[in-house]
C-alpha cells in the first residue's frame, strides 16, 4: 500500500469515529500505523487507578449484595407450610389436646377419691403385691334405657294429669267434684297418687301436726274427717282405740275405711243447726280439704254434727288465704270460737276451733262472705 492509500484509509477511519462520538466520551486519536504496530499500554498515574478501583468496588459490591440476597432468600422460610408439615402439625395439636384433656380427667377423678392421711406411709403390701395406688377404673358411660325413658314420661303425664283433676276439685262446686269421680273413679286414684308425690317434699305433713292433738284427748273420742284422702288418719289411730269416720267422694277399693260422701254438701252422720243433743262427734278435722267454691258449706256442715263444746281441727296452705282475719270472722259466724293458731310453719297455717254456738249467718250469706276469701291451690310445674 502506498503512502496516499494509506493516509486516505486513516481518514476513512476517523471519519467513522467522530459517527460514535458521545459527549463525555473519549475515543483517543488514532495510532500510527506503520509497518510495525505497537502494543498499546494501559495508562498510567492517578487517573488510571482510580478507575480500576472504582470499577473493581462497583464489582465487589454487586457481589455481596448478590450473595446476601441469595442467602436471605435460604433463611426465610415459605409462608405457605408443605402438606408434610401441615399434617405433622394437626398431630401435634391433637395430641395435645388428647394430653391435655386426659390431665383433666385424671385431677377430676383423683379429686373424688379419698386421700391418704398426711402420716400415711406407703409400704410393700402383706401379700407381696405392689405398693404403688392403682389407677381407678373409668366409670362406665350412661345406657341409653327405653325403660328409663318410659318412667320419664309417664312421670310427666302423671304430673300433668294430677294438676288437671287439682284444677277442676278447687274450681268447680262439690256436686261438679262428685260428678267428675262417679264418671271416671279412676281419677281419684291418680289424684291421690300425685298427692302423695307433693306431700312427700314438704317439711312437714300438717296432718302429723293434728295427729299430736288429737292424741292428746281423753278416749272414747269419735273424730270425723272431712275430706279424708286415702284415710291415713283412721288408718293411724283406730288401732290406738280412737273412733275415726273418713268421708270423701269414692271408696275407690272398697276398703271400707271411707264412706262415700259430699262434704260441701251433707255429710251422713245424725246433727241439726237448731237442735242440739243429736251430735256424736267430738272432734272434727279438715286437712288441706276446703276444696271447690262452695268450701263454707264443709264448715257449716262441720258445725252441724260437732258436739257443743266440741273441736274443729283445720289446716290449708298459707298462700290460699287472701284475709286471715276476714276468714277467721267468717268461721265465727258458722257457730265457732278461735282456740289457738300454729304459724310455725312456712307452708301451713293450722287452727284450732271450738264450737260454742249456732251459726249467726244463713248458710246463703255465708257464701256470699266466702267467696274470695281462699284461692284455689295450684300446683306448679316441676
């Protein structure tokens, strides 16, 4: 190549340099090109090695944050666990839960047993068994019985039904009360049954309280119960040599012990409001009995076969009464004299008549008198 060629292929070239130029930028000149090329060196002084620096500094830390990105990415664990894990720790929970529950039991159940005196030493047993407490067997669960289940209900219906006859004895006039037992004797039955029942939770049984009285007079003694029930009273003291006559509305067995009768109407036994001398009884009692709205006609018809002289022994639930001195009055009326009233108890209140007179009120008056005087008693629901 000559001289010009050669000149012209250096233009040619820097002319295709200044094409790439970049502000800031320093593309250097040319070299010479001869026959023989030189190397071209790295530069030297301050310049040159700050510039390795800086790009050797840029490198390094490019790489370390590369490398702490990285080994964060190993530590941190992923949010959401593997299957494996997820059911290893539903094992876990459950069998602390199962631990836990079973430490429940186990404090309850030690609770219940006796514990062993504080001065108790534990020794090997006489017959070479172990010393150590054995663990109590479990109780066993509650079977379900059918059996169980029948008597549950039956109790209910029988609550429900004994509330029912209740309701209609206190509501209704004795004559209506009469009627109701004559059509279905049954009913008495199951009255009594659920009598019985109630009676069986009260502190205390009024007609024990009477029967301490009434044990107390001088025999021969003739008593008449008036709503007699299932004639506990005659059934008590007749063996004792006392005279009981128990009236009621059915002898539903024929046990001979009661002797069919309406109270609020006319008991059978011999008696006259005005003529006095005809009377027998010496005592007459009316436990828990002044039932229906026609209740005076029993207390009339009390005062009709007493002896003058003679006592009337009564007892009803505290609650019935709406004016204590308002009844107390009205009984007056019927031909009686308040002897004593027992207030002890919570439940019941117990008087202690004597008839000293005839009645000073027709028996029309005194119904009027009476009508709002008692309450019906109620039973609730248990």
């Amino acid at each position: 190549m000559t001289r010009r060629q050669t000149s012209l292929a250096l233009f040619d070239f820097s002319s295709t340099l200044m094409l790439f130029e970049v502000p800031g930028w320093s593309v250097g000149e040319p070299a010479d090109v001869g026959d023989k090329q030189k190397k071209r060196k790295r530069p030297k002084g301050s310049l040159a090695n700050a510039t390795l620096a800086d790009a050797a500094s840029s490198t390094a830390t490019l790489n370390v944050e590369a490398s702490l990105a990285n080994l964060k990415r190993q530590a941190k664990p992923s949010d959401a666990p593997t299957q494996s894990e997820h059911s290893t720790s539903k094992r876990n929970k459950r069998r602390k839960r199962n631990a836990e529950r079973q430490a429940a039991e186990d404090a309850t159940q030690s609770s219940k047993e006796p514990s062993l005196p504080t001065d108790a030493k534990l020794g090997p047993p006489a017959n070479g068994g172990s010393s150590l407490p054995q663990k109590p067997a479990r109780p066993a669960k509650a079977v379900f019985s059918p059996s169980a289940l029948s008597e549950s209900l039956q109790s209910k219906l029988g609550g429900a039904r004994f509330r029912w006859i209740n309701e209609q004895l206190y509501t209704t006039t004795g004559d209506a009360a009469l009627s109701l037992v004559q059509d279905d004797p049954s009913l008495f039955d199951e009255y009594h049954v659920g009598f019985r029942s109630q009676a069986s939770s009260w502190p205390t049984n009024p007609l024990d309280l009477i029967l301490a009285k009434v044990r107390s007079a001088s025999k021969p003694y003739v008593i008449a119960d008036l709503g007699c029930g299932d004639a506990r009273l005659a059934q008590t003291l007749v063996p004792q040599g006392y005279t009981v006559l128990s009236f009621d509305l059915v002898d539903r067995h024929q046990s001979g012990w009661i002797i069919q009768a309406q109270c609020n109407g006319h008991v059978p036994l011999p008696g006259a409001r005005d003529t006095p001398g005809a009377q027998i009884v010496d005592a007459v009692v009316c436990c828990l009995s002044l039932m229906g709205t026609d209740w005076i006609k029993s207390v009339t018809e009390a005062s009709r076969i007493l002896k003058q002289g003679g006592l009337f022994h009564m007892a009803e639930v505290v609650s019935r009464f709406t004016d204590v001195k308002a009844f107390l009055r009205l009984v007056q009326q019927a031909g009686f004299t308040l002897s004593k009233t027992d207030k002890s108890n919570t439940h019941f209140i117990l008087f202690e008549f004597r008839k000293t007179g005839r009645a000073t009120e027709n028996e029309d008056d005194l119904m009027k008198l009476s009508s709002d005087l008692l309450k019906p008693c109620v039973y609730k629901k248990r």
